[in-house]
C-alpha cells in the first residue's frame, strides 16, 4: 500500500513501519526456533486481530507446527475491555501434553489473555506460553506478563497489521495512531 493510501488519513501517523515489524517478526521466530528445538509446539492464533503476525510468525519458525485458531473476546465495539471475555471460538485440537504458545495481537489489560491462559492449562497443555506483537503494559489490570513480545506501546489506541477499530484498518500493513476523533465521535 502506498504511504499517501486513503486509510491512513484516520491516523495520527506510523509509529511502527511495516519493515520494523517485518525484521522484529524474524527475530521472535528464530527465538521461538531455538526455544523449542526438537519439540512441535501448537501455535493458537487469537482472531481475529493476531491473523497478520501470525501468518507472518509461522513462516519465520523452522520447527513443524501445529496450526489452531481461537476467538476470545472481551470487547464490545469500543476500546476498552468490558472483562466479560468469551470464547466464540474454541480450538480444534486436544492440547493436553502439548507445547503450547499463544500468538496474540496486543496485550492491553491482560484480562483476555488470563482467561484463556486458564482454560488452556485445564485442559492439561505441557506448556503455555504467550508471544504478542505489542505490549500496552500502561493499561494493564492484571499480572499477566508476555513470554515474547516485539514491541511495548505508549497508551494511545493503535491500528494497523491485523489490528482493528470497529473491524476497520486491519488492513493497515504499519502500526498507526488512529485519531481520537475516530472513536470519540
Ligand atoms: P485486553 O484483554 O485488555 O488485554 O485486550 C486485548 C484485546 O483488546 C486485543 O487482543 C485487541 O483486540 C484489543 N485491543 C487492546 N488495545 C488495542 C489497541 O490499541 N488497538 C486495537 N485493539 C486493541
Ligand atoms: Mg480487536
């Protein structure tokens, strides 16, 4: 997409160009190679937000995977976390015994991310481990802490590279400020 694109008027501007998130993808995946040498992890896509990262992850992971998706979501149409997190998604595969590692878009609050990292160790998962592109730490409101992730963010609301407001600017291939009067109009 070029840089003068019609859908980056609704932001304030980059804050993470797109060959940044291409090179810091490549590190995490060769970290994650190295970590797991001679094991064969389930890597579990949060949707629909971490699709990009992970398309892009796996690709930069020279171990065979396991492919699983979740949705879990915790958010209405806004930008905060109403903490009422629901699975509308659940996994395909039994994870029990499994090297699990969760690939999340943003960890803001860290309520989805609790939830889920519980349900998944009930059902008997080996290991659980969570990799998220970008880290909110400002905002959250529980201990949960990301095993890897690529970049820390201010507290402003990002979009961009998978990540959404109201479903739009996923499409973004850059981290991008969106403007408050998008979502405070
Ligand atoms: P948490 O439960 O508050 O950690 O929320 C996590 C989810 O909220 C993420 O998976 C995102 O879908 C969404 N989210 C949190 N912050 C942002 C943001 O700045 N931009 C877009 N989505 C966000
Ligand atoms: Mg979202």
């Amino acid at each position: 997409m070029k840089k003068d694109a019609q859908l980056y008027k609704d932001t304030k501007g980059i804050l993470i160009r797109h060959e940044e998130i291409v090179n810091a993808v490549r590190k995490l995946g060769e970290m994650i190679t190295e970590d797991y040498a001679g094991k064969e992890p389930v890597l579990v896509c949060v949707l629909k937000g971490a699709c990009i990262f992970y398309a892009d992850l796996i690709r930069e992971i020279d171990l065979h995977v396991t492919m699983d998706f979740v949705i879990a979501s915790s958010y209405g149409s806004g930008t905060q976390s109403t903490g009422n997190v629901k699975i509308r998604k659940d996994l395909d595969f039994d994870i029990a015994g499994r090297d699990v590692i969760v690939v999340e878009d943003i960890v803001d609050s860290g309520v989805t991310l609790s939830f889920l990292k519980r349900i998944l160790a009930d059902r008997g998962a080996a290991s659980i481990k969570i990799a998220t592109l970008l880290d909110k730490p400002a905002r959250r409101k529980t201990d949960l802490k990301a095993d890897y992730f690529c970049f820390t963010v201010p507290n402003e609301f990002v979009v961009g590279y998978g990540l959404d407001y109201n479903e739009r600017y996923r499409n973004l291939p850059d981290i991008c400020i969106l403007k408050p009067e998008i979502y405070n109009q």
